[in-house]
C-alpha cells in the first residue's frame, strides 16, 4: 500500500521519544532495580549471580551485563511451575502458557501492575501503526493461554478501541463480523491473514464496502513478500508485531508507520544481540540471537533471557521520532535453522524465494530429509490452478525456476515439488513450516 500522509501519534510521546542519553539513565536504574528485585525475590537468580561471581551493586552500565549469566527456556521448564516467580502467589492475577515443544508447558504471570504495563505497551503499539478509538478491531489471535488474545484485547480496550473478541476459526463469522461492523483493522497471525486472504471471495460478493484499512499481524516469523500478498489481496496496509509469552507476550517490539524495522519498547526490555554459539555480545548491526532483559516487571521478570530469535539492532533515531532501538524483521529462530551443507538456512528466506513468483500460492512445507547419509530439503509449493492444469512440462519448467532462485538465495540446491493447489494444510494459528524426515543417527 503506498504511503499518503503519514500522521504520527504517540501513546506516551515522553517515554517514546526520550533523548537517547536521558533513555540510558532511566534504562540502568531500572535495570539496577530489577537485579536487586530478583536477586532478593528468587533463589535461582540468587544462584546464578553467586555462582559466576556478579556483584549486582557493581553493575555501573548495559555493558556489565555481560557477566551475568543468560536465561534460558530450560530454566524455565526445569524451575516449573512456580520457580521464577518474584512476587508471591497472592499478588498473581493472571497466568499464560507458552506453547512450547516440551512435554511440560513454561507458564508465565502477571500482577496487577504487569498487566496495566502490558495494555499501555499495546496502546502504544496501535498509536504508532496510526489506531486510534474510533477504529473497530477484530481480534482473530487465540483466546485463552497464548497471549496474543488476551494481550490484544487489554491494549485496544486500554484506548477505547471497539473490539470484537473472534479469536481464530469459523471462517464464516469472521467475515460476517467484518462485513457487519465495519471493522477497520484486523489481528491475527500472518499465515491466518493468508488462510482469511483467499477465503475472502467466497464470503463477500461486493468487497468495495469493507471498511477494513490494516492489519496488525505477528507470533511467526514473515517474510516482506507475504507482507506485500497479504496487503494486496485484503487491501490493507499490515503492520508486524513481535512478543514472547516469557516477555508478558505480543508488544516487545513493533512496526510504525515509515516500517522500517520494530521498535523495541526498550524502557521495559533491554534487547542484546549475541553470538548464539559463543555468547559472545555483537556490535550493533549484526545479526545474531536477540536477548532480552525484563526491565520494568513485577511478577516473574527474566534477566538475558535468550529468545533464540535471529536479527540485528539499530539505535539510530526512526523518522518517526522514536528513540527506541529498532530491531529488523525476525529471520527465523535458532531452532528452526537447518544446516545444509554447512549452509544456514531459514525458512523465511525459501519463503522469499518462493513469494517471488506469481504463478505460486503463497503456501508452502519444507522437509528435511536424508540421502546418502547427507541432509536434504524438499520445498513443496502448490502452484496455481490455472498453471497446474497447462501439465507436467508446465510444472517441471517451474520447478527448475524456483529451484534455481532458492540457490541463488541460500546458496543451497534443493528439491522442488509442485503439488495441487490447496492440497497444502493452511494455519489458524501458527504455521509448522518444517517437517523433519531425517533419520536420526
Ligand atoms: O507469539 C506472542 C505474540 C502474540 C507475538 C501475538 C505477536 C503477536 P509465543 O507463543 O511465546 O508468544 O511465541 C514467541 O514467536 O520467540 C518468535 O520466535 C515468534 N514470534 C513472535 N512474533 C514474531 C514476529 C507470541 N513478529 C515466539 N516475527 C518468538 C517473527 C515472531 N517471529
């Protein structure tokens, strides 16, 4: 969607755009306050500062952080169910879980106050992608456990926003509501935005009428090119969000309107990116696993808490007037990179490849698998149905095509298998863009 006239609101324009030196001083007294919270409150960051030796009242800058020993999410499940909480269980009003791979859930709480935090750091997400109250919202993220309903549903209702609770499911309803209400704007995960894309035609006969104008979309990783299909097919403009459940959920960081990298809500998380196999800290610019530090939490704050998500940092100031650091569009998390080859590969970038080509649909599985003791993956794309019907020599020339742009992108060889069109399982949630067939050794 091209940009008319951008108009730039701020929830909290003092905090928003606070001179980056004042913002480094309120960054460390909250940092110092949260160290000496947790090391009071909780014996396994007792333990952790003790056992590398950090004197928390020695920590003078960001730059001493270093020291201190990460966080990781099997701290989490080992210390299940209560044992990262700093506040005790009468102060907790809310719990969410994580969806995690694990048999045993990581679960994540809130007091009172966290939760207030939370709905402010939203409003300030809906003010920058240029909400406001007057807009109607549909919420199509999952109620209940996951943060993305809940998380939403504070945030909007915090501006006075109208908002319809859908969450995700019962295509029918989601665009009667849309159609009824005259919703402006839409949340949900980006492959549901997809599934909600090319459903649309069959729901609404006369689309001229909807009132929908943008989409806020996040919880997995998306390329710029779905972007594009997505604002196209539903005529919006879609801003990404990004959150995790053990950081409260959806609003760490998020787009403004000039999209140009996520604002990270740097006076509550202090983001770091570091060498995911070293630890090492990287200089800004780089890529590498962002860790965050919860610096204005009550309930359960984590401290280097690696998210095991890839991308890079940049302070400098956005032309929106927001000083907090900006981190780039997530590339992919460290568990889902594959090595091929020798190769790093995410998922995200076969996703730009294949988003290229207008004669694909923008679904697609990726499997691994294993030939001659060598890993290999197999891109699955569905084409078109106009172009899947002109025949094999059809599908083998485009074969080859995608074949030879995800090589140019990755610098991989791979498979390509062109099936029917919607014969691919689309998400209401988040997507599983990975299926593992290898054998293991
Ligand atoms: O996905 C919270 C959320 C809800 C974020 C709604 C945005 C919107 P979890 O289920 O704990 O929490 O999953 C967190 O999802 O570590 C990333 O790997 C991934 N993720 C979240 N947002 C994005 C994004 C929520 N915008 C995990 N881009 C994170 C890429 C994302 N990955």
């Amino acid at each position: 969607m091209n940009k008319k006239n951008i108009q730039i609101n701020y929830f909290e324009e003092k905090l928003e755009t606070m001179p980056s030196d004042d913002l480094s001083v309120l960054i460390l007294e909250r940092l110092n306050k949260t160290l000496k919270y947790v090391y009071k409150n909780v014996p396994f960051y007792k333990e952790q500062f003790d056992n590398a030796r950090v004197n928390i009242d020695l920590i003078r800058s960001t730059k001493d952080l270093k020291n201190i020993p990460f966080t990781l999410k099997s701290d989490l499940v080992n210390n299940y169910p209560f044992g990262l909480f700093s506040s005790n269980l009468e102060n907790i009003v809310r719990i969410h879980a994580s969806s995690g791979t694990t048999a045993k859930p990581i679960i994540v709480s809130y007091t009172k106050k966290d939760i207030k935090v939370w709905a402010e750091l939203m409003s300030r997400v809906f003010y920058a992608c240029g909400l406001n109250k007057n807009d109607i919202a549909q919420n199509a993220f999952g109620y209940g456990l996951f943060t993305g309903g809940l998380g939403f549903h504070y945030g909007a209702e915090n501006i006075g926003m109208t908002l319809v609770p859908m969450s995700s499911g019962f295509t029918e309803r989601q665009f009667a509501m849309m159609n009824d209400l005259g919703v402006t704007v839409l949340f949900c995960t980006p492959s549901y935005a997809l599934f909600l894309s090319e459903e649309l035609p069959k729901y609404i006969k006369d689309t001229s009428k909807l009132k929908l104008k943008k989409g806020i979309f996040g919880a997995e990783p998306w390329s710029n090119e779905l972007r594009l299909k997505i604002e196209d097919m539903l005529n919006i403009d879609a801003y990404d969000i990004y959150g995790l459940s053990e950081l409260l959920g959806p609003g760490v960081a998020y787009e403004c309107e000039y999209k140009n990298g996520l604002h990270i809500n740097e006076d509550n998380f202090y983001p770091e990116i570091i060498d995911p196999k070293t630890g090492e800290v990287l200089p800004e610019g780089e890529l590498g696993e962002l860790v965050l530090t919860n610096l204005n939490q009550e309930a359960m704050p984590l401290i280097r808490y690696r998210t095991r998500d890839i991308t890079s940092l940049n302070r400098e100031k956005c032309k929106c007037g927001r000083t907090f650091a900006r981190m780039k569009k997530i590339k992919g998390r460290t568990d889902d990179m594959v090595i091929i080859k020798g190769v790093n590969v995410f998922p995200s970038q076969i996703e730009s490849a294949i988003f290229s080509f207008d004669f694909l649909e923008p679904v697609y599985l990726i499997e691994l698998y294993t030939d001659n003791l060598l890993d290999k993956i197999n891109v699955l794309v569905e084409a078109k149905s106009e172009i899947y019907n002109m025949g094999d020599k059809k599908l083998e020339d485009i074969s080859t095509m995608l074949q030879y742009k995800i090589h140019e992108l990755i610098g991989v060889k791979s498979k390509v298998t062109i099936v029917p069109p919607k014969t691919l399982e689309r998400s209401q949630g988040k997507s599983k863009r990975v299926k593992d067939l290898r054998k293991k050794l």
